[in-house]
C-alpha cells in the first residue's frame, strides 16, 4: 500500500494499524535547531485521546509518544538536529474480539468494500489503516509543525453538530479548551444543547456529523506558489485525507457562490505599517493560491461515524444479502475529536509551503 507521505520539504510518513503494537510517524524535512518539549507534543494528543467523556469513543489509550530519533536532548527541552524524526504511540486497548462478526461482512459507509476490491483482502478489526487511529500519528506531527513559523498559532474549534449550530456573537478560543466543554466549541452556551442533542443521538444508536473551523493566524505573506502549488489546494487535500472529512471550504467557501463581486472582493486600504490592509476577510487569508498575511480560515465537514448500532442492510464478501450492526466503541459524533486533527493537518500544510517559500526566495 502506497500514498503513506504527504508534504514536499516537510514530509510526514504515517506507519501502523489500528490493532496492531503501534502507530506511529516519521517527519523528514524538518530543520535542524526547532526547540520543543515532549509535553507540547503531548498536550495535542491529550485533545485528541479517546475516552475523555461519553460522547467519545470509550476505547482507553493513554497515547503517550516516544520520540525515537532526530533530535537532542537540550537543558529541559529537546532540539531537532535536522535529521529524520520518529515518533512512535503503541496501542495498548484494542479489542480485536469486537470485529469477530463482520471479518465477511462489508459496513456501510466504511472502507470495506472499497479496501477489498484493492488489495483482495482488508483489516476488518477496526479497519486498520483506514481507522481514524492513525490520526494520532498526524498530530504528533502537526505538533512539531507549529514550530516551524515563527509566530504561527493555529487553533480549531466544532462549530456545528448535525442541525446544530453555534452562535459566533458567543465566540470565545478560552472556552474551547475549558476543562467543561467536552465539544471543543467556543460557544459556552452551545455545551448543554450539544449535550442533549447528542445523548439522544448516542441512546438511539445512532451517529452525527460535524464542522470544524481550523484559524491560523501569524502566517506570513508570499506563502504558496501558482498554478499547482497553491497553499489552499495543499490545505484542502490535507483537511480531506482525515478520515470522515467529505468537504472543505476556504474562507466564506461555497457561500461565495451567493454573492455579488462587490461583496465578495476584499479591499483593501494603506496600513500603518505600509502593507496593504484588508477590510474584510471572505478569501479566507489566500488569493491566487498565496497567502496575504491574513488569518487562514478553512472548514471541514464530519460525515456521521458509519459504525452505528442501528441494524443496515448490506453484502458479505460472497455476494450474499446481509444485515450488519456494528459492535465496539465507537464515537457518536467523529468530529468532535477532528479538531485538533484539522489543526495539525492545517498546520503541516503551512510548515511546508514556509520552508519551500524560504528555499525558493531565501525569505522567512
């Protein structure tokens, strides 16, 4: 199986199954001298573990990451040395039993059938690669990404749940990683809604989806190169390999196709500072495929998690006519823990447009 790389100068190769000893990560490309500790590589997995509340999966992985290579230890910090990095997160809570059933049976709306007409065979214990497992890997590495662009903060927060959504008067980033808000969103009033939306969705077995808004501000200008190098084209390819993920937009995104030109087109007045100042935001902080110096707002929508305990019909793997309930521990709602995922991907595709913009014009 190919295609386990993404990026050109920051390059990030994911390893491992979601039932077997370990997943895990190597970052090639990453310049030598970036400070970090293992617990900021830590605290984005820590968002992103399960069994943090019951409208996640109640799978138990405590997720703590080994950093196996490329890097030295510096007073109570660690330095990249420039070298390949290896980060590896073992499994220690699989439940393989759980998946007994279905090893024949195809899922509706997984990977099932589309892995076995492939390679003639799948991982039917929790889809293996094609599990959302292995995002964990990905923001180990958009971790270390974040520590690329000098300045660069990039935050995530849900900002719908089905025919849910928030209300952005309320918007608060403290609140999305309040110890009380188990929905990452940044409205306070949206927890109880949420709460009681999705028990209700949970006791009837069944599942949601989501969107989440990725931010990141602090990212230069001139990032990003026409025609087929575009920073929001790398951005959108990222956000849509998470797993679920069946839309992305850029800045008012589809909207955009409501409006008229002189509402969408962002001018633009004389900064203090002599750059250009933009009067509003609709491009979402790139045009032509480059960034302006705005904050980069991108949106992804959550399909509902497929493996639900509402019986659906579908075939064996011997053509036969089957109906399928899918047993285990499953999210009720996969994109509440797609948040920080976003934020990683969003954040290794800016790293590595930053590092080809600096080898292409010698800037950054």
């Amino acid at each position: 199986m190919s295609h386990n790389t993404f990026g050109h100068l920051f390059r990030v190769t994911t390893w491992g199954e979601s039932h077997g000893p370990a997943i895990g990560c190597i970052i090639d490309g990453c310049p030598p001298g970036i400070h970090f500790t293992r617990a900021e590589i830590q605290a984005d997995l820590d968002r992103r573990r399960p069994g943090q509340s019951r409208f996640v999966t109640q799978r138990r992985e405590p997720d703590e990451v080994k950093i196996l290579s490329g890097v030295m230890e510096k007073g109570d910090s660690l330095v990249t040395t420039g070298t390949p990095i290896s980060m590896l997160i073992e499994n220690l809570d699989q439940r393989s039993k759980d998946y007994g059933e279905i090893a024949e049976r195809y899922r509706p709306g997984h990977a099932d059938y589309t892995y076995d007409v492939k390679y003639g065979l799948r991982d039917y214990r929790g889809g293996g690669r094609s599990s959302a497992r292995e995002t964990a890997a990905r923001v180990a590495a958009g971790a270390l990404a974040r520590k690329v662009v000098p300045g660069m903060v990039v935050r995530a927060a849900l900002i719908s749940m089905g025919e849910k959504d928030i209300d952005r008067a309320n918007w608060n980033w403290d609140f999305v990683h309040d110890p009380d808000n188990p929905f990452f969103t940044p409205d306070p009033q949206s927890v109880p809604v949420f709460s009681d939306y999705l028990d209700g969705i949970r006791k009837a077995g069944s599942s949601v989806g989501a969107v989440v808004e990725v931010v990141a501000e602090g990212v230069p200008a001139g990032l990003g190169a026409p025609v087929y190098g575009k920073l929001d084209q790398d951005i959108c390819a990222n956000l849509m390999s998470i797993n679920a993920v069946k839309g992305v937009e850029i800045g008012i995104g589809f909207e955009a196709a409501r409006i008229r030109g002189e509402e969408n087109a962002d001018e633009m007045r004389a900064g203090n500072d002599g750059r250009p100042r933009f009067l509003s935001n609709n491009a979402g902080g790139i045009l032509g495929g480059i960034s302006t110096g705005q904050p980069i707002i991108a949106r992804f929508a959550v399909k509902p998690t497929s493996s639900i305990l509402t019986p659906r019909r579908s075939v064996d793997r011997q053509g036969a006519e089957v109906e399928i309930v899918t047993k285990g521990r499953h999210d009720p709602c996969v994109g509440i823990r797609a948040v920080p995922i976003g934020e990683a991907m969003v954040a290794c595709a800016i790293a590595d447009h930053y590092l080809r913009h600096r080898g292409q014009t010698g800037q950054g």
